[in-house]
C-alpha cells in the first residue's frame, strides 16, 4: 500500500505545484515614458504654476485598465503601474514643459509661499487609456490664467497614437500623447512671458477744502450802488 501511494502523492504535489506557479505569475510594472526633454539651462525663466491637474477618477488606481472593441475598459492581466498614475503624469508634463520654455521656475501646485507665477494652467484630463486593438486616446482640457486673475486661452484636446497592440507598446503610446500634449501646452504658454508688470492703483484725488465762512466775507464783493449828492438848491415859487 506504501509503495501504491508515493506515485500518487508525488503527482499530487506536481499538480499543487503547477497550480501555484500559474497563480503567483509575475506581473509586470509600468511607468509612463516621459521622453528625453532637455534640462533648463538658466536659472530663472518664465514662471508658470502647473495645476492643479485634475485626472478622471477611472484612472486614479494602479490597475492598468484595456479599452475593449465595444467601449468597455477591463484591468489588465499582465501588468499594472508601479505606483501612483497621477504622480506619473505631474512629473512627465513638469519635465516638458520646464524643458520646452527652458525654465526653471516651473512648479506643480499647490506653489509656495512668495511664489508669484506669470500664469497659471488649470488642466482637466478625462480620457487616458488603449486596447491591444485600440488606439491610445488623450482627451484633455486647459485654462491659462494671466497675473491678473484673467483667463488668456481655453482649449479643448483630443489627440490618439497608434501603437503595436502589446501592453509596454500601449504604455509607451500613451507617454507619446503626453508629451505632444506638453508640447502643445508649452507654444500656448511662450507669449504669455512678456506681460506687462502691473501698474500700481490710480490714487484718488484729494478734494479742495472748503473755505471757511469767514474767510469767504473777506471775499470783494461787487459796491452797491449810492445817491450821488451835490451842492445845488431847489427853488419853488
């Protein structure tokens, strides 16, 4: 009988093994490309507060989501982001944009104290993914706000990258349209560096005082007129 059971045991513990094996698959971890944008070479440069950027909620997780032929988005079974997504889009669109107006005073809200930007850039991005038969799609939108509190552009994106169909290949894609999306971002911003320092407020005048009543008697004031008088006499008989 213990000879009849090893065969068997040992069998069962090759069918356990396998099944682990499949189970504790390796998943693979991906980052966004952030492409090879040139450090800024000044130390100073156009100031511009990059956000808040605010990114859909279906891609605020680490699950690295698949576009399906009908519109559907399902998780990935083979990889995943290595970390946070939205972190991942901060750094790639800071780098590019710093690298493209070459400043380094380029920061991601919220800024500092004592950090005065030349302008602004509210940014919304809504769409963001791909499917092994999808194209990868960036649909996205931004603000730019002047020093003044005055919105100077307003634009909608939609850009789209093709790509090979395997997951590296759809992450890659997306980092491409991250960074036409930099690209464009940064040509809206450039005419916004030579802005006009802002006047200091108009003083308002100061009123005349009044004079006081009795320096206005003082004032001349045009005679009245008196009987003239003279040395002759009347007579009546």
């Amino acid at each position: 009988m213990t000879a009849l059971r090893l065969p068997f045991i040992l069998m069962l513990a090759s069918v356990l093994g396998l099944a682990g094996c499949s189970v504790h698959q390796p998943v693979s971890l991906y980052q966004l490309d952030s492409g090879n944008p040139v450090p800024p070479a000044q130390s100073g440069g156009m100031a511009v507060l990059l956000g808040p950027v605010t990114v859909a909620d279906y891609l605020q997780r680490e699950t690295l989501l698949q576009r399906q032929p009908d519109g559907s988005l399902q998780a990935a079974t083979d990889g995943r982001w290595a970390g946070s997504l939205s972190s991942d889009i901060d750094q790639l669109l800071l780098r590019q944009v710093a690298g493209r107006l070459d400043s380094q005073r380029v920061v991601l809200a919220p800024a500092t104290a004592g950090f005065t930007p030349d302008v602004q850039v509210l940014l919304t991005i809504t769409r963001l993914d791909s499917g092994v038969s999808q194209p990868a799609i960036l649909d996205a939108q931004w603000r730019l706000i002047d020093r003044r509190g005055k919105v100077r552009d307003n634009r909608i994106i939609h850009l789209q990258e093709d790509h090979a169909g395997g997951t590296a290949a759809q992450v890659q894609a997306q980092g491409v349209l991250l960074q036409r999306l930099a690209e464009q971002l940064s040509v809206a911003l450039k005419p916004l560096a030579n802005q006009p320092a802002i006047a200091d407020a108009p003083r308002k005048s100061t009123p005349k005082p009044v004079a006081p009543a009795a320096e206005q008697e003082k004032q001349p004031k045009i005679p009245m007129a008196s009987p003239i008088r003279t040395d002759m006499e009347v007579f009546r008989f």
